[in-house]
C-alpha cells in the first residue's frame, strides 16, 4: 500500500521553466479533476456519506507532511487518497490548499483533521456549502451544486442584467467561422468573459458546446463572435443558478450517451459528418473514459453492473463494434477497434442503438431547438434549485437574476414537499448518466 506522507499540494506558476533533474520534484499541485469531485459526490450522496472541506492557511509557507496518516493515493487520478479504518470507509479529495472529506464515521473524521491540524495550519469549514466557488445545498432529497454567484458576477461584468433572457444558449442554424464580422479592437474584453464563462461549464454542461466554440476564436474574436457570446450570456440570465442535482436515490448504474459532430466546424472540417470513422473515434474514447471510470469508482468501493450501456445513433458504428468480419475497412483503426471489441466480448460495454431525437450527447456537440435542448436538461438532471422547477424557457423576467431575490431552494428543508418531488421529477435522472463526445 502506498502510504500518503502528506506532501503540500503547491500551485505551479511557471511550471514551463522547470528542467528535467533540477527542480522537477520542487512543486507539487495536486489539482483533482472535476470529474472526479462530481462522481465522488454522486457516491457520497447515494451512501448517506458526510462530506466536510477543510482550507489550508498559508499553503504555500508549509513544508512537507512527514507523519503517514495510512492513506492509498488513487492510481486514476493522484488528488484522491482512500483508508478503510475498523470497517470505515473515508475519502480525502485535494484541489491545491482546499480539501474534502468524505465518509461516514464522524470520529475518525475528527480524527484526521487532528492529526493534519498538528502538522498544518487547516481551517475547518464544516459540512460543505461552498468550494471552489460551487454552492452545495443538501437535504434529504439529494445534492444540488450551483455557481450561481458566479454566473450574476459575470452577467455583471458583461452588462446584460437588463438585457431580455432566452431560451436556448446557441441557435442550430448559426455556425461560427473565422471571417464574418470584423475584428475586435480590444480583444481583451471578449477574452475575459469567456474565461469566466468556460468555469461555468463545471455545473453546467449544457453549456460545454457554446463555450468550446466560443474559446476557439479567442485568438482573434471578430464582432460575430462577440455577438454570439452576449446571447449566451442572455440565456444565462434567463436562470443564472442553474446546476447540477443528484438525487439520495440513484441506483449508479452507468448509461452512456456518445456522438460525434466533427464535421459541423467550418473551419477545420476534419472528417465527415457521421462518417464511421469520426464516429468510430467517439466510441472508442467513449470507451475508455467508461474503463477510467469504473477504476475510479472501484477506488470508492463502488462496483458498476456490466454491461454498461453505449447508446447510439449510428448503427454502421454499432455494426463495426460487435463485427469482426467489418474491421478489415477499418485498418487505420484496426487496434482501437479491436479494443473496443474486446471490451464488448468481455461484458463491460454494450452498444445499443438509440433515435436521434433521444441523444443526450448532441447538447454537447450542437446547438439544439427548444424542444429538444430542455428534454436534455430534464434527463441530465439539470436544474435551477433557486427558482423551482426547472426552467423550461417560459416568459421569465429578470426577477430570476437578482441577488437580492429571496431564495427558495430544493436543499432547504422548510421548501414544501410538493415543490421537492416536482423538482424531482423534471430534473433527476434515474440512473448515473455519463455523456461523451
């Protein structure tokens, strides 16, 4: 077992001046993936488990952390260190100088934090409510993470909250390009917003399209681009607390939703829209994030039904997956294919073919109508926990993105059962959904 002496996780400012053999092992910056503080949250949820954060003052005046405190450093992802004391299960999740604690006995909670207490000066900021910017509620009913205080601070800094909220974030018929509109004299401001914007994808992945082609053009925005960002922005204000919920009741199961929309840049036009081999590449990395996945959840002591669930909108994809006889148009692609076959031979994948209109994926890589973009929100289980139910893109007026608007939230335990189940059923998905592209 590898045991964790507790070295000081160190923000790396020119990491890029560092030489090979000379100060390599200097800085350290344990910096969990979000990913991996989602889906330990989704476990802590479903298990009942407490979840606590912790900040250290002054990280970066701290040595190193000589006492073994016992913990197994996760071979996934570093940031996550596991124990199992007397039965107990405890997980610790570093993201530079601020720490999680997550498990379900209490003492040996305390027990930790006295023992990193006497090594380091640690503020213990209780059950979590706030980290990295997210607000936590928390109730019965399950966890919601929001950055709504984010998302006003930048709707702010844009000046739009007076401007008329929409509907959808980006219009399916508009496509970006490097040509339309002229430059922008300053391109500084554009920079700006949509680095503020691209944190918001963290509760939000809805957003995830529009920030991706928007951050493609950072280099040189053109007033198209701008013009483009300010109705994302509006369609941010139309619910500005608007995240993520996990639900106490989830039977953590994966389904997984993979497509692939190359084609639809006009810029780099790097294969063919729904060409078996940009569609081959999407459910091959599918695959493997599925393997990352399980050895995650396997480091939380949780173990995933198989087959997990693939599904799909191309069938040519699915054919060439469980067909080996089809493999010998695939050469460029012979071993990645021969990967995901295996993993299908062994049980652990399962492509199933679902209809277009039913693809949860393509709110990753394309703008979507009403219709179909509030149908994903519903089943990803996104919501605005502020405002309940969800926002379905009705005449909303700008009441929804004033700070001093009294809030009434899912997580709170005097919200009337009735508004708690309705938000429960627009926006809790019944089983772990997993989107890739």
């Amino acid at each position: 077992m590898e045991m964790l002496r507790g070295t000081k996780a160190r923000l790396v400012a020119n990491g890029f001046n560092q030489k090979e053999g000379i100060d390599y092992k200097e800085t350290l910056a344990l910096v969990a993936k979000m990913v991996t503080m989602r889906t330990l949250l989704v476990v802590a949820v479903d298990k009942g488990y407490r979840i606590e954060q912790l900040d250290i003052n002054n990280a970066l005046l701290h040595g190193d952390l000589h006492e073994e405190l016992g913990f197994k450093q996760s071979y996934v992802d570093t940031s996550l260190f596991t124990i199992t004391y007397h039965g107990s299960f405890t997980t610790i999740l570093v993201y530079v100088d601020d720490i999680l604690i997550v498990g379900k006995d209490p003492v040996f909670i305390s027990t930790i934090k006295k023992q990193l207490h006497t090594q380091l000066s640690i503020k213990d900021l209780g059950r979590l409510h706030y980290y990295l910017g997210i607000e936590f509620l928390r109730n019965s009913s399950g966890l919601s993470m929001t950055q709504r205080k984010h998302a006003l601070e930048l709707l702010e800094c844009a000046d739009v909250l007076d401007s008329k909220p929409i509907a959808t974030p980006m219009d399916p018929i508009i496509k970006l390009n490097s040509t339309d509109g002229y430059l922008l004299p300053d391109p500084s401001t554009y920079r700006t917003l949509v680095g503020k914007f691209l944190y918001l994808t963290i509760t939000r992945p809805n957003l995830s399209f529009a920030a991706q082609a928007l951050s493609q053009y950072s280099h040189s925005p053109r007033s198209s681009h701008f013009d483009v960002l300010m109705i994302v922005l509006r369609y941010i204000k139309l619910c500005p607390g608007q995240g993520l919920f996990f639900p106490t009741r989830n039977n953590l199961q994966f389904t997984t939703y993979c497509d692939s929309d190359w084609a639809s840049c006009v810029t780099t036009r790097r294969s063919v829209l729904g060409s078996p081999e940009a569609e081959d590449r999407a459910l091959i990395d599918n695959t493997c994030e599925i393997s990352w996945l399980k050895s995650l959840l396997l480091d939380l002591q949780v173990t995933i039904p198989t087959p997990s669930l693939i599904m799909y909108d191309n069938v040519s994809t699915i054919a060439l997956a469980n067909n080996p006889i089809h493999h010998a148009r695939t050469k460029h692609i012979k071993i990645d294919c021969n990967f995901v076959r295996d993993k299908i031979k062994q049980g652990h994948i399962s492509p199933c073919f679902v209809p277009s209109k039913f693809q949860l994926a393509d709110i990753l890589i394309k703008g979507l109508s009403r219709v179909l973009h509030y149908n994903c929100l519903s089943d990803l289980g996104i919501c605005d926990p502020y405002t309940l139910p969800t926002c379905g893109g009705d005449n909303v007026t700008t009441q929804t993105a004033n700070p001093n608007t009294p809030k009434v939230t899912a997580a709170d335990p005097n919200t009337p059962t009735a508004q708690v189940q309705h938000l429960q059923r627009q926006a809790t998905p019944s089983k772990m959904k997993i989107l890739l592209h």
